[in-house]
C-alpha cells in the first residue's frame, strides 16, 4: 500500500475572453484508487495557488482527474476530460508535477508517492 499525498495545484492560465487574465474558475480534482474521490470545488484565477494537502492510499496505481466548470458543461465530449495515471514505483521520487492543459487554461499539480 503506497500513499499519493496531492501538495498543490497552481493556475498559469485560465480562460481569457476578455483579455484581462481575472476569469474565475471553479477546478475540481478526483481520484480513483479502487474507491472514488472528489476534491473541490476551488475558485482559482490566473496565478492561484490551491493548497490541497490530501493524502490518499492506494495498491498499484491511482487515476487522478482533473476538470474545471467548462469542462463539466462538455463531460460529453471526452477530448476536454484530462487523467493522469500514477503508479507505486514512484515511490520517494520526491514531488512530481503534471499538466492540465488545453487551448484555454493551464493547471500544474504537484504530487508525491510517499
């Protein structure tokens, strides 16, 4: 049984309409390591930092999912739906960092396998 401790996520971009980097958006992370799990909603904006501070318990691997309200209205078309798959050899690799990235907005969760 390894540990998946979920540190932060940071928003280097949301969706700019209009061109002055303040759009709110409401992110959502979940996990699945045999059991489901949600965390959020977080309002974040262009240059937020989400303190998460989770630490889930996993066997072999745990998918982590990442959506924000615009990709929720477009659950339907799975090209906008982003994963990522973390196994237990990442073991005291110390924090890894993944993007959650798209046309509109970028996302980067910093993690860890302890």
């Amino acid at each position: 049984m390894r540990t998946l401790r979920l540190l932060t996520l940071y928003c280097n971009k949301t969706d700019d309409d209009n061109n002055n980097n303040t759009k709110v958006a409401e992110t959502f992370l979940t996990v699945d390591n045999g059991k489901f799990q949600g965390f959020g909603p977080e309002s974040m904006s262009n240059g937020s930092n989400w303190n998460i501070n989770a630490n889930i318990q996993f066997n072999v691997e745990a998918i982590i999912s990442f959506y924000d309200e615009n990709l929720i209205r477009k659950q339907s078309n799975t090209k906008h739906f982003r994963s990522h798959i973390v196994e237990e050899n990442e073991v005291l690799k110390g924090p890894k960092k993944v993007s959650f990235a798209s046309n509109n907005a970028n996302y980067v969760l910093t993690y860890e396998i302890i």
